[in-house]
C-alpha cells in the first residue's frame, strides 16, 4: 500500500518540480539576463552558464511546492477513485493512510536540507560572480570602499554596572581585493588611554593572524587628552581580529552554508550592529525552516486531497497555488515582524512553516470527524 499511494505522488511531484523550478528561474534569472544580452556585450555562453548554476537554488525553493502538488493530487486521485473508501473500509485508519505521505516528505526534507547546504550556496555564487566577471573586469569585482568595522563588548563600569560599550573602531577607505587603504584605528581597549593608528596601507597575514600596517603613525592619547607618544613606522604588525576583512565578503545569506553563516554571525555580533545581527538569525532559522515546509506540505497536501467528493485536477491545482501563496505572504509577514524585532528571529525563521503545519493537523482532524 505504502509503494502504491507514493507511486502515486511521485508523477505530479515531478511535475510540480520541473513547472515550479522552471517558473522561478524565468522569473528571478531569465528576464534579467535577457535584459543584460541587450544592454551589455554578455556571450549566450555565459547567459546559459549562469541560468545551469542558478537553477539548484530554484530547485530548492520549488521541492516544498512541489511536494505539496504531489501530495494533493496524488490523494485527490485514490479520493475520487473510491480508493480511500475502500481502504477506510477494511480498516485501514486515516493516520496510516496519509503516513506515506508524510514519511515522503520527511525523505525530501532531508535529502532538500543537504542539497541547500553542499550545493546550492557554492552554485548561487559563482552564478554571481560570473555575470560580475562578464560586466567588471576582476579588479572591479574585488572592490571595495568605506569598510567600517566597529568592535564592540560587554564591560563593567566605574559604577559596577556591566554594559556594551565600543572597544576598537576599524576603518578603511578603499580594499582593492588584497590590501586596505587609508586606514585608521581607533583602540580604546586599555582604560589608561587610546591608541589610534593610521596607515597609508594594510594587509592581513594569515600565517601569523596579525596584519601588517605600511607607512604610518602610532598615536598614544592620554586620559587627559594628551598625546603620551608618537611612533612613526615603515611597516609594523598589529594581533587584530581578522573580522574587518571578513565583512568585505561578497556572499549574500542565500550563497553561505550553516557554517559560513555562523562564522558570520559571529563576526557580527562583535560589531553589535543588532539589526544585521537580528537578519542573519532569521535566515539562519530559515535554513532549517524551509527544507521543513516539504513535511508541513505533504501532511497539508495529503489530508486536504482526502474528499468526501470528486474533485477535478484543476481544482487541487487552484488550492495549491492558494496554498503556496499563503505561505510566501506568511513568510514575507514574519520576516518583517522579525526584522523590526516584533518577533524573535526563530519565531520569525518557523513560523510560515508551524502554521502550514497546524493547517495540515487541523484538517486530519476534520476529515476524522467525518467517520
């Protein structure tokens, strides 16, 4: 029985696939590219390149949706069949009718959560960098300007009371993809005085973790306000974190894995820039939440395709789209309230996913009140 009601699922979860996949990569690549072939000198070799390494991400997005068309359809036709009500009959209870379904959806989650995590970040950023590579030259990619990277910590005040206050304020103002240029440190670290350092240039060693200042100035301030000493240097090492180097990076949240994601997360939560912070969270959350939404779906799917009536292929095709709607509504809705700190990110990250998966029990529990 189990072999049969997934056979069953598995031809429109294909469908669904390949039309959902489709869709998403027309809407959010295809007519971008077609504008870009216009507007710059870009080969259809490099358009095709782009759309074959976009097209994972897609993939991902459209398992939920199409895990949900599946389920539908799939038990919308043993439904108008009678085969539900043969099944019912001979005893066979709700709850083990819609377990295949259900263990399905489990399996795509995973095998989802994984290919989120190894494949598509990897895929979705290289997509971005070859466009940049066919508009930019490298230098230009490699660019940046105005890096600030204040550092931030919980201390005790004079006073006892413990508080964040900002330890060491990092700024450049240019990185040309090797060295930083014109910068300036600001070190409040030590109580007794401020060091500030300004270089013409600097560089990060990764042998020794210490980067490497060229042609400048150590100044030491007093309390009081009074320069203590001045040291001018051609080249000197400073141990400081590595993190201003790190926010430079081009990765979007969609093109970091769970531990790229962490390790930003921790860079972050050193600079205390709360609203980042508070984003990263979110999406973190959602990294689970999403490959999730494929178990939600399948238990939606699957009891609402359970009717007392026959029910026409159009129409299982309407609610799902009604159903997906809903849910990417609920997720821009949550990922606002998250954002503005009306909601904690997990809430924010789960809550489109909990609420589908609600949605699913509750009708189960509808159709058991038909018996």
């Amino acid at each position: 029985m189990d072999r049969y009601i997934v056979s069953e699922t598995i031809a429109p979860f294909l469908f669904g696939l390949g039309a959902f996949a489709s869709l998403g990569l027309a809407i959010g690549v295809l007519f971008e590219l077609v504008r870009e072939l216009s507007d710059n000198d870009i080969s259809w070799a490099i358009a095709l390149k782009v759309i074959g390494l976009q097209l994972p991400y897609y993939v991902s997005l459209a398992l939920p949706m199409a895990m949900l068309l599946g389920a539908l359809l799939g038990y919308s036709r043993l439904s108008s069949d009678n085969e539900i009500v043969a099944l019912r009959s001979c005893g066979v209870s709700l709850y083990r009718i819609v377990r295949p379904a259900v263990a399905l959806g489990l399996v795509i989650a995973g095998l989802n959560f994984a290919f989120d995590q190894t494949v598509v970040p990897e895929m979705r950023y290289e997509a971005k960098m070859t466009l940049l590579r066919a508009l930019k030259d490298e230098d230009t990619i490699q660019r940046d300007e105005n890096i600030i990277y204040p550092e931030i910590r919980d201390v005790e005040r004079e006073d006892g009371e413990k508080g964040r206050t900002l330890v060491r304020l990092f700024y450049a103002d240019t990185y040309d993809g090797q060295m930083m240029n014109e910068v300036t440190i600001l070190d409040r670290g030590d109580p007794d005085y401020t060091q500030l350092v300004q270089a013409e240039s600097a560089q990060w060693d990764a042998a020794t973790e210490t980067w490497n200042f060229l042609n400048g100035a150590i100044y030491i301030i007093s309390a009081d306000g009074s320069y203590r000493n001045v040291l001018q240097f051609e080249s000197h090492s400073l141990p400081l974190p590595r993190a201003p180097l790190d926010i430079t990076s081009r990765r979007d949240y969609a093109e970091m894995n769970l531990v790229q994601a962490f390790q930003q997360l921790a860079i972050l939560k050193t600079s205390g820039r709360e609203s980042k912070i508070r984003k990263l969270e979110i999406r973190i959350h959602q990294k689970f939440a999403l490959p999730m939404a494929c178990l939600a779906f399948a238990l939606f799917g699957a009891t609402l395709g359970i009717q007392s009536q026959r029910a026409s292929t159009s129409r299982g095709f309407g609610v799902c789209v009604l159903a997906i709607l809903g849910y990417y509504v609920l997720m821009s809705i949550a990922d606002a309230l998250g954002l503005s700190g009306a909601l904690p990110p997990w809430m924010a990250g789960w809550m489109p996913t909990v609420v589908m998966l609600v949605a699913g029990l509750a009708v189960m529990r509808t159709r058991l009140s038909w018996n």
